[in-house]
C-alpha cells in the first residue's frame, strides 16, 4: 500500500476487516515491523483523536514518530502556485514536502476544507502535493473531501456490534453552531456502500452531499421515518455542497434525542467526535448504554495500524 485516501485503496474489505480484528486482539505482535522506521504527522488543523490514535499504532509497530503542527511549529506554507510570495508565508509547499518527505518513510497528512473554492477543496490540491512530491506513502489523516481512517474505524465498530447480518445503518445530518466540511459524512458513506449494510441518509433539502458519493444511495428528508427500525444512528453535521460551505440551518428539531431513538431497532449511537451536546445529540442519548461512540474512537487506533502496518510491508 503506497497510499490511502478513499476505500479503494484498502483492497478486499472482508479481509481488512480481519486484519483490524487480529490488530485488536494482538497490537504488539509487530512491534518490530516499524524499526528504524519513522512516520511524520503533519497537521494543518486541530486535532485530538486523529494524532493521538495514529501516534499510538505507529508506536505499537516499533515506529519513530514525528508530529508536525503546520500553524505552530514551522514555517507558514503557501499552497498556491504562481503566487508572487510577497506575504506572510516564507516557505512554498512545494520545496517543504519532499525535504519532509528525505526525513521519513511515511507521511500522514490532515488538513480540511477552506470552503473558500469548491473545486480546489475536491481537487485536493494540498493533499495532492504530498502525493506528487513527497516520494514516501502518504496516509490521508482527513483531507477536504475525506476522513477515511474514521470511516475504517466506524465499519470495524459496526463490525464488532452489529447482531444481524446486514444491518440498517442511518446516517443522520444534525445541527451545528458552525458550517463543518463535508469529509466525515462522504466517507463514511463512501464506505458503507462496499460494505454489507442498508444505508440511509437523511438530512434537510440543501444538504445533500456531492452525488460523487450519494449516487445510488437512500436519501430520506424525513428524520423519524429514516429512523424507524435503524440498527445503528451515526448523527454528524456537514455544511451545504451547492451551496458550498453555507450554514442553510440549526434546525434543532434534527437533533438527535431519546424520542426519535426509541423509532429504532434499540440502535446503537455514533459519533466521530468532539460531539456538541444538545446540539448534535442529547445528553440521554449520548450518555446511554446504546452509545458506542468511546469503542468507535478507540478503533481509531485499529484503523490507523492496519494502514500503517500495511505500508510497512510494503517497504520491507
């Protein structure tokens, strides 16, 4: 594996899924695999569970581990080419990534939407130098468009807690004081289309999701009859596609609280994290024995080492 960016690059699911439980089960049984190996985490946003996580699996391989924090800890970086820098940012990305990339034998890079350009944000141009330039495998740790590391994470926990062969999975649109990208909710459905599940989602009119994404999926406009019967409710915020980056509404009606729960099949609640209470999701619901979202961000270090023990292979 050279790169991972989107559910393609993850082969055959069946078989990654199997890795990821073998991982869980023994996660220092190649503790050796990463020796004098070293995996750079450059962050171009804030982040808790993304660098904790992946920190963790790569140490759990025997990895040197460098963390990078773009906005404290370097230089600033223009991304633009063509651009006469004659500002505030002394370094161009372009000369940055490969000298990061002589220092290291993998990249993990983060860094969101601007939702300033809707076509630079799906084109991926800052996640694309890193593939162009870099030299090294680069692992996509949320990018404009994407958050597969979560998305992996999210289907191994519904993995683990599912207790029918194809569940009723719902993803749920739910309200946010503030226009989030659209990375978490296209991946996981993009992953969620590969896999063995029912897949609805549901939202209000004017967030729906690029059709890249939701080509061929269930949509449903009306929450509660999305709910009935749903094995699984994975609520999260996204701002408007066509809208591109506008916050349309905080209709707080969308949160998710323990009336529209109890139209479900007892499903189990979840979250990528950080959640705004009584916002997202109301205390009941999040604080119930049905709410997965701890064993769901703790599988974020199962997602990550499969990646990375993948990639290491591939460098022996």
């Amino acid at each position: 594996m050279k790169r991972f960016l989107t559910v393609d690059d993850i082969g055959d699911l069946g078989q990654a899924l199997k890795e990821a439980a073998e991982v869980k089960k023994t996660p220092y049984a190649w503790d050796t695999l990463g020796k004098n190996k070293t995996i750079t985490l450059i962050f171009f946003n804030s982040s808790l569970r993304t660098r904790l996580s992946t920190q963790k699996a790569a140490m759990n391989l025997g990895m040197n581990v460098i963390v990078l924090d773009v906005n404290k800890d370097g230089w600033q970086l223009e991304t633009e080419f063509g651009v006469v820098m004659d500002g505030d940012k002394p370094e161009h990305l372009r000369e940055a990534v490969p000298v990061i990339g002589r220092y290291c034998d993998i990249i993990g890079v983060r860094s969101f939407a601007s939702f300033e350009d809707k076509k630079a944000d799906y084109e991926e141009e800052i996640l694309n130098q890193f593939i162009n330039f870099a030299g090294v495998p680069i692992i996509s740790m949320e990018s404009a468009t994407r958050h597969p590391l979560q998305a992996f994470a999210d289907l191994f926990t519904i993995e683990e807690f599912k207790n029918k062969e194809r569940p009723k999975v719902v993803l749920t649109w739910a309200p946010h004081p503030r226009a989030l990208p659209q990375a978490v909710p296209n991946s996981f459905v993009e992953w969620m289309k590969v896999a063995d599940v029912d897949l609805v989602v549901t939202h209000p009119k004017g967030y729906e999701l690029s059709p890249e994404f939701t080509d061929g999926v269930t949509v449903e406009y009306d929450q509660k009859k999305a709910f009935e019967d749903a094995d699984f409710i994975y609520a999260k915020n996204w701002a408007s596609y066509e809208q591109y980056g506008q916050l349309l509404s905080q209709d707080k009606s969308w949160t998710v609280d323990e009336e529209k729960m109890s139209l479900t099949n007892d499903a189990r609640f979840m979250h990528c994290l950080p959640v705004r209470r009584n916002m997202i999701v109301t205390d009941g619901v999040i604080d119930s024995e049905n709410s997965i979202v701890i064993d769901e961000a703790a599988n974020r270090v199962v997602s990550a080492q499969v990646v990375i023990k993948r990639m290491l292979e591939a460098l022996k």
